[in-house]
C-alpha cells in the first residue's frame, strides 16, 4: 500500500475532526497534492486565510495504518 493521506479542520474550540464524504466516511487520498487540492476546494476562504492572516485551522495528514491494520497488527508502510 503506497502513502495515504486525509484532511482535517480546526473547530472554534481547536478540535481537529476528519472531513468526510457524503456517505460518513473519511476522506483519503493517494497523494498529499490531491489532498491539498480537495481542502482548497472544500474549504477556499480558510486556505487562503491561513496564508495572509496565520493561523492554522485546516491541515493534511498522512495516515500510517488504517483501523484495519491497526487492529490487525499490519505494520506500517516501510517498516
């Protein structure tokens, strides 16, 4: 399994939640630019405040192990 990466944004509180699909699950991506690309699209006004105004309130992420391989005991990708 190559690299896998997800998105996540800041609440008002500082909670970081996965975003998700309309079907409830996480959204995941095969490359960090696709990630970036899908951020910027869900969340524009947020992207570009982070690069005039600081502050980090949207983020991309790269997942080791799904909750599969967790429970599994799958070691992650090049281990």
């Amino acid at each position: 399994m190559g690299a896998m990466f997800k998105i996540e944004v800041e609440d008002d509180k500082g909670v970081w939640s996965d975003v998700r699909g309309a079907d409830g699950s996480i959204l995941t991506f095969g490359s960090e630019e696709g990630a970036r690309a899908k951020l910027a699209e869900l969340y524009p006004i947020m992207v570009q405040m982070e690069k005039y105004a600081g502050g980090k309130h949207t983020r991309v992420v790269r997942v080791f192990r799904t909750d599969e391989e967790w429970e599994e005991g799958t070691p992650p990708s090049g281990s």
